[in-house]
C-alpha cells in the first residue's frame, strides 16, 4: 500500500511540474501574440503613407501602367508561412491544406510551380503531397528579426520575376483574428492588384493641390511599389508568427485542461487510497487489540 501512495505521489508531482511548464508556455504564447499583433497594427500609417505616395504619382503619371508580365509568364512562386517550432496544434497542417488546395484552383500545373517554405514543419507535408520546396528560410523569433526575414523574401521574388519567367508570386499564411483564433488567408503579392492602383488614382486628394514631384516618374515608382511589397511581406510574416502562438495558446489552454482533470483524478485516488490505508491500519489495531485481550 505504501509503494502505491508513494507512486500516486510522484504522478501527482510530475503532472504539477507539466502544469507549471504548460502555463508558462501559456503565458509566453499570450505576449507574443500581442506583440506580433502590435507589429502588423505598427503598419497601418505607413501603408497610409505610402499610397498617399503612389496616389500622387498615379494622377501625375505619364500615362497607363503596365506591371504584368506577358502571357509567356506562366509559373507560379508560392510562399507559404510555417513554423519551426512544435506544440501548435493543427497551425502547420492548416495553412499546407490551403496553399495545395488554392494553388490547384489557379489552374497552374505542378511543374510550374515554384515553392518557397518558411519554416521547418511544413517542409514535409508539402513534399508529401508532390510539392518539391525550392528553398526553405527559418522564421525569425523576435519582431526586430522579421526585417531579415522580408528582405531575402523580396530578394527572392525579385529572382523569380526577373529569371525564372514567374508571372504569379502568391503568400499563403495564417492570418491571426485575436486570442486563440486564426485562419488562413491568401495574398496575390505579383501583379499588383490594377483595380487598387485604379482606384488610387480614382481618389480625392485631400488637399487643393498636390505635392510637387521632383524625381523621375518611374524610379519612383518602382521604389513606393518596393515598399507596398515590404509592407504587405512583413504583414505575413507578422501575421502568421501571431497565428503560430495563438495555436500554440490553444493547445497549451488544451492541454492545462487535461493536466487538470488528471490532477482531479490522481488525488482522488491518492485520497481514497491513503483512506483505505488508514482503515486497515485501523482493523490491524483492533485485531490486536482483541487478540492481547483474550491472552
């Protein structure tokens, strides 16, 4: 009986050391989603700025805009966002189902496909479903880090476009809705969406007159489109780390709960057996009592 309350006692303990573990875990997940979150809201002015850009130099500019490649320009890069790290539930699995699934509705064949990974997990479930990953880059850890990881996307889309005959670069990344929750979410980076330059070009400006232009047209140009490119990369990765820990909550949150249940459990049978243990302790008194007193 007492090997057995001794054995109850270190479950008890190591599922104490679990829970301890599983709401750290728990809590470092809750700030680093905020802290992603605060990155991708950090945005918005500057994406504001940059259209106000682009709006000038589209009522300015020296006539249409053609950024598309011509109809030889058949491949399509896909970037998808991952993780490196585990303990996050179905985050890998959800956002590998929806890239495979969205690439196969844009009708381009998986010869033509060029798949950039960022993280780990999801290399092998792409190769799994025939998809060779072209190149594999580490998600950064850390919001000052994301930079990096935005320019050598950038430095690889511009290889793609200017090379490879890529005429579609396509991100796929988990998009964070707050807390636990998430889903996943496709945007079209290459070409540039003509409507959203059409409708720039459309708006009202919000003064009497505009600013003066004093560059060259294109050049200019092509450099706000290179920053509408960082903005909308550092938005996925932003996005998709947010989505890694807000997965990650959910299973910790998952797991707490089963830690808890067991812990119910165990002290209910550590409770019942140090009873049971007492009470024969107890009989075993009486009995020799009983025996001492018919001596």
């Amino acid at each position: 009986m007492a090997r057995t309350l001794e054995a109850i006692r270190r479950k008890i303990n190591t599922a104490g050391d679990l829970q301890s573990i599983v709401r750290t875990m728990k809590g470092l997940a809750a700030a680093n989603i905020r802290q992603f979150q605060r990155a991708v809201e950090s945005l918005a002015e500057y994406r504001r700025v940059i259209e106000l850009g682009l709006q000038v130099l589209l009522k300015e500019g020296p006539g249409p805009v053609v950024l598309a490649k011509g109809e030889s320009a058949q491949r399509l890069a896909a970037v998808v966002y991952g993780s490196d790290q585990g303990m996050c539930g179905r985050f890998n699995q959800q956002i590998t189902s929806h890239a495979l699934a969205q690439m196969d509705a844009f009708g381009v064949p998986g010869e033509d496909r060029t798949v950039l990974a960022v993280g780990g997990f999801i290399v092998p479930l792409l190769e799994l479903a025939g998809h060779e990953v072209a190149e594999r880059l580490t998600p950064p850890g850390s919001v000052a880090a994301i930079t990096h990881l935005v320019q050598e996307v950038l430095l690889r889309v511009q290889d793609w476009y200017e090379s490879e005959a890529v005429g579609q670069v396509v991100l796929f990344y988990n998009e964070s809705l707050g807390g636990a929750l998430y889903r996943p979410y496709t945007h079209r980076l290459v070409p540039v969406d003509m409507q959203w330059l059409g409708s720039l070009q459309k708006k009202d400006w919000e003064s009497r007159s505009l600013p003066l232009v004093t560059m060259e047209w294109r050049p200019l140009f092509s450099t706000l489109l290179h920053e509408h490119f960082f903005i909308e990369l550092y938005r996925a990765s932003a996005e998709s780390l947010a989505s890694e820990n807000a997965s990650r909550l959910g299973a910790m949150q998952r797991a707490e709960r089963n830690i808890e249940e067991r812990l119910e459990q165990l002290t209910a049978q550590f409770r019942h057996q140090r009873q049971t243990s007492i009470t024969e302790e107890l009989f075993d008194i009486v009995a020799g009592f009983e025996a001492l007193s018919q001596q």
